[in-house]
C-alpha cells in the first residue's frame, strides 16, 4: 500500500511541476481562485422550491470561504501561481462550478481549529482532507464521502526503526486534530510507543523527526509521500513495509443549519460520482480505484 500511495503522489507531483512542498506559516489571509467554465448544470432546488439560504448568500457575494491547513497535495496554495490547488480543491472546483459559485477563497487555520471557525462563522466549510469521524459528526454535518485513504509513518533514513514492532522504543510525533493524532494516542496506551508529542503543522512535524527531536512520525500517507519527493534536504524515509490501521473516509464539514446547502452540495458530488469525474480527478493525481467510494457506500451518516 505504501508504495501505492508514493506513486500516487509523484504522479500529482508531475502533473502539477515546480509546486512548493508544506511548510506554509500559518494566517488567516484569503486566497482565491475564480471559477468560470461552464460544467454539467445540476439541480440544485430545495423542497420549496429554490436555492438554499447560504448558497443564495454564497451567490449574492460572489465567493465561498473555506478553511484548509495549507497542506500540499490535498488543499493548499502554489506559492509560485498563487492559485489553490491539489486533490481536494480540484473536486471542490468541480462542484463548484456545477453549482455556479464563482469563485473559492481559502482562509489558513490549524487544523485542530477548522471546525471552531467554522462554527464562528468564519468560513463556510471546512475543505481538508478531513476524515468523517464520530466525534466530529457531534458538532457539524458532513457531505458524503469524496475518497479514502490511511496513514504512513517516516523515520530518519538508516534508523534503527525499521518495522512497526520496532516502534516501541521510538518517541513518535503526530499533528493535534488529526485522525493520526489519535491513532499515535492508542499506540501510546497500548505499550507500542515510547512517547508522543505533538506538532501544529507538516512542516514541524518533519523537521522534527529530520533533526532528531523524535524518532518517527505519524500522519497522511498522501502527503507525506508527496513532502518527501518534493523536499530533498529531509532526510527521512517511509517506515516499509507498512500497512495502514487508521484509514478514513475524506468529507468537507458545514454548519448544522446549512442542511440545505448540503443536499445540494451532495446532490451534485454524487452526480460527479456517477458520470466520472470524481474517480477521473483521483485518477489524474495517481490515485486508483482503491480511493474512490462509490454513491451507496459513501453515504454519510449525520447525527442531525
């Protein structure tokens, strides 16, 4: 699986040339991109009869705000266009522009935080690579799974951690917030770690693990395999053979009161689901069928 995922992320690394790796200082200034070729119409009524109160909203303004934590290749911003770009953004794009949004400015939040703003009225979704998880579903809704993948752990390159039973004398870092975070937590418990510290952001995270302040780091296999090859002054390498235990389901978060703007949103995710285009766009960053998750199967369950 791991070499899977690294491929995956040289192919987006190809496709998408000369982008910077992570490693963004964190802000709160928005980026944007336009949206302005014409797609698939799709059907965005509600039971009465029109568009919901945030997508008119969303319309009257002329742009959504989303929060992403700036992480390539999921959502993040090319320093060199000043565009965003990556996974998630490209099928949000998508969406996007069948629901005749035109434009998407992304705010840069930690990820630990993305659900708060969003509940401050900050942003409109949160659109992270964010996994659906019980505890989340507590305090926003979801939109249908968009794809699913699982975590990596590095290590320094010839370190004497070399399988993952090796790990029980190794100080682990991981992200707060994240489904990574957690899954170091239970492997502390569990006796199969030594320590665990946490890190705000990729780019902490790996220098960390490269400058020795931890023996090893847990977090998106995606990303991480993509940090790798785009950053040569790490040296750092996947823990293999490695097989995933914290694989997730990727959705964006809205507000519990913008049920309506996600049925519409669904509606058209579920319409790129079944005439190719979403597994087209996994597909276009090295991703397989492995990934994608069919109309039926990813629905989501939320808890209001």
């Amino acid at each position: 699986m791991r070499k899977r995922i690294l491929a995956a992320a040289l192919c987006g690394v190809m496709l998408m040339g000369g982008v910077a790796g992570c490693g963004s200082s964190i802000s709160t200034e928005a980026v944007s991109t336009g949206v302005t070729e014409s797609s698939v119409e799709a059907s965005v009524a509600t039971e009465a009869g029109g568009e919901s109160e945030l997508l008119k909203s969303i319309k009257e303004k002329g742009y959504i705000t989303i929060a992403s934590s700036n992480d390539a290749p999921l959502c993040y911003q090319d320093i060199n266009t000043g565009e965003l770009a990556g996974i998630d953004i490209m099928i949000f794009n998508e969406v996007c522009k069948r629901m005749e949004i035109p434009e998407i400015k992304m705010k840069v939040i930690d990820f630990s935080n993305m659900l708060v703003e969003l509940n401050n009225n900050s942003v409109d979704m949160v659109v992270d690579a964010m996994y659906i998880k019980d505890e989340r579903l507590d305090v926003a809704l979801f939109t249908d799974v968009w794809y699913q993948e699982g975590e990596a752990v590095v290590v320094k390159k010839g370190s004497e951690f070399t399988t993952k039973e090796s790990l029980v004398n190794a100080s682990m870092g991981a992200q707060p917030g994240t489904a990574f975070y957690e899954t170091a937590e239970k492997w502390l418990d569990e006796g199969k770690i030594k320590e665990l510290v946490g890190y705000e952001n990729q780019s902490t995270l790996m220098t960390a693990v490269n400058t020795g302040k931890v023996d090893a780091a847990v977090t998106d296999g995606i990303v991480l395999a993509y940090t790798l090859s785009k950053d040569s002054n790490l040296d750092l390498e996947m823990l293999s053979p490695y097989e995933a235990e914290a694989s997730g389901r990727i959705g964006a978060a809205v507000r519990f009161q913008d049920k309506a703007f996600l049925e519409e949103f669904n509606a058209v995710l579920n319409e790129m689901k079944e005439d190719g285009t979403l597994l087209q766009i996994l597909k276009d960053f090295g991703l397989n069928e492995d990934y994608f998750v069919g109309v039926e199967d990813g629905k989501t369950a939320n808890k209001q």
